[in-house]
C-alpha cells in the first residue's frame, strides 16, 4: 500500500487533519524541549512502523516503545515523538492513550493484544451477503464500549438484499442486539448510506472491525473516495473472504477525519470487557437491579426479575444466554491473570462440589 494520498506539507497544520490538537499539543511539550517530533502512527511492521509528521511521512525504528507487555507495544494510531533527524530514526516514546481497542490473542498464555489506539468511533462491519451472527456482534459492541470508543454497526452489501421488509427486519434484530448504538445499511456498490456514514466518521479517528468477507476493505474505499485498498470477493459457498487487508493503517479521509482499516478477525477474544459487556446488555442490568437478590446470579432464585422478563417475553432467552457466556468467558480471562480471581474461582467450584455430591447422597439414601 503507498502513502502517497498524505499531505507531504511542512506546515505546523499538517497534523491537524490527523487528529492533533492542543491538548495532544500539551502532552508533548516535554518531548518538543528535546527537539523530538510529534508523528502519528499509520502503519507498524516488525520492528519499524511509519509516522505523518509535519515532514510528511516518516519510517522509524521502535526499539525503544517494545517492552515485554504486549499492551504497551506502539500501534496503529499513537501518537509518538520521533527523531528530527538520523538514519534510521528512532521512535522515543508515545503520548498516554485516550482510547485503546484490545482483544485476547488465540495463544494459549492470554495475553492481550492490542489493535487501535485514540479511536473516537468503532464501525462494526457485518455483511448481509450471509446469515447474521447476533452472538458475534455482541462480542464486537463489548470490546468497542470497553475501548471507550463510541461502536456503530454497519450493515454492508446491503444491495443483496432487495426486499425491504425483510431489510428492515434484520435492521431491528441488529437494533435490539445493541441498544444505545445506531445501525446504519450501506452498500458500497449502489453508495447507499455511504453518505451519512462518512458524516458520522468526519469527525476525529474511527476504526473499521469485522470478520473477513464483511466488505471493510470495499467500505474504506467508498470513504476514501478511490481504490486506496484492495479487494478480494468473498467465496460464494460461505460468503466468507481472505484477508485482503494484512495491516492495519490509518487513512485520512477526504471529508475529514482518519480511518485505520484491519485486517478480518477470525477470533474476537474479550480482555477484561465486564463494563463493556453490560454495556450491551444493558436492559439485562436494569431488569437485574430488581432482583430479590443483589447477588442473585439469574438462574432459579426467587424474585429474580430477569428470569420473569424471559417468562413474559420482554427479554429473549438468547439474550440471557449470550450475556451469561460472555461473563463467563470474560471472568476466566481475568482470572488467568488475577491470582486472587483464580482463588474465589476455586472456592466457588468447591462449594458447588461438595453441594453436589451433599445432594447426590442425600438422594441414594432417600433424604432428598
């Protein structure tokens, strides 16, 4: 991919479209006394990653911003302060985050791993060429409000469905699988909706997330306004794509606003996500603050408000379930690494054990 589509001008201005302001400004004084500039990151590679700066684009080294903690690594979206001048450049350090998109990595040491920072809004891609996948987005909306980003579901390929009775029913689905974020249909092959979706993301750093084969790399193009991403079709069994996109990079947009494409994510792992995963089920934490109980767990306890809006239908059970698992999934990854967590784990499954086998000896000697 070139970079050739970014400014190359040595104004004091030239980072203004980037997202440079004068609290970003602040920040790096300390930086600027040393004579170090301020670049932000649209591209990393093993090793080396690539800045705008007011001198246009600039590759540096980060040997100095890898430490052991994979969170704490330079990504796509920082802001650094790099060298003025030498060959190689070498990135110093990077501002403080306002806002970081983590997810858990498929490796068996659970650790996280981070794919976007200061990111002000983050567009699920979900395509309608294939059935929907509510329990997946569920999953996206929860990283997406624990990013501290504000989410946005973008339902593409839209054109593919012509029937609009049956579009409008998959947009109220989608609406109630996440409440509080709005749903918006495009299609990059008729510029449906491209125009209110590039309004929404004018404005400050988005990033695009999705599975492959979800149009991202076709939806960023729509935005940029030219065939700055390649575009691969999807396979026509499955509806499933290849990762056409292999980095991420950030892209200004002609309307304003920077854009940092990913590649697909086959496995979208939650990372420390409690708060973002009652962000999306949010009507489940209302209904729970009902509850007889303040612990109650929502399974058989009496005066659990939440199990009785399952029984009158004002909450679907899939709902209750998928908020259920992704607690569950969630509490397992932070007990990997809270050793205090891992210990009331522990305790609760003992509990549960010897409660078990109370009941089952009850039972043969004919107490139960």
């Amino acid at each position: 991919m070139s970079f050739s589509a970014f400014p190359q001008t040595s104004s004091s201005h030239t980072l203004a479209p980037f997202g440079w302001d004068g609290a970003w400004a602040a920040e790096f004084t300390p930086y600027a006394e040393q004579g170090l500039l301020p670049g932000r990151v649209v591209r990393v590679d093993r090793g080396q990653c690539d800045l705008m700066t007011e001198d246009g684009i600039v590759r540096a080294d980060t040997a100095f911003v890898t430490p052991h903690d994979p969170l704490r690594v330079i990504c796509t979206g920082d802001w650094a302060a790099v060298e003025a001048a030498g060959s190689p450049r070498y990135v110093k350090a990077y501002l403080p985050r306002r806002t970081a998109f983590v997810r858990s990595t498929s490796s068996q040491r659970s650790e996280g791993q981070i794919l976007a920072a200061n990111v002000d809004h983050a567009i699920i891609a979900v395509s309608l060429a294939v059935e929907l996948d509510l329990g997946r987005i569920e999953r996206f909306l929860a990283l997406a409000w624990e990013s501290g980003a504000q989410p946005l579901v973008v339902l593409t390929k839209a054109d593919l469905v012509p029937d609009p009775a049956v579009l409008a029913h998959l947009v109220q689905d989608v609406e109630h699988t996440a409440p509080g974020v709005q749903v918006l249909t495009v299609s990059s092959r008729t510029g449906e909706g491209t125009d209110v979706l590039a309004a929404v993301v004018g404005d400050g750093t988005s990033v695009l997330l999705g599975i492959s084969g979800a149009g991202k790399s076709t939806l960023a193009n729509a935005l940029l306004g030219a065939e700055v991403m390649e575009v691969q079709e999807a396979r026509e069994v499955d509806g499933k794509g290849r990762h056409t996109t292999t980095t991420r990079n950030l892209l200004a947009l002609p309307g304003g606003g920077v854009l940092i494409d990913t590649p697909g994510l086959r496995g979208v792992g939650l990372w420390d996500a409690e708060a973002g995963v009652g962000q999306v089920f949010s009507e489940i934490e209302e209904y729970a603050a009902q509850c007889r109980f303040h612990d109650c767990a929502h399974e058989a306890e009496p005066g659990c408000a939440v199990l009785a809006a399952v029984d009158s239908g004002e909450l679907a059970e899939r709902r209750l379930e998928s908020y259920r698992k992704l607690l569950r999934e969630n509490q397992r990854i932070v007990a990997k690494t809270d050793a205090r967590l891992r210990a009331e784990i522990r305790r609760d499954w003992r509990m549960k054990s010897a409660e078990g086998r109370a009941n089952y000896a009850a039972k043969r000697t004919g107490r139960a």
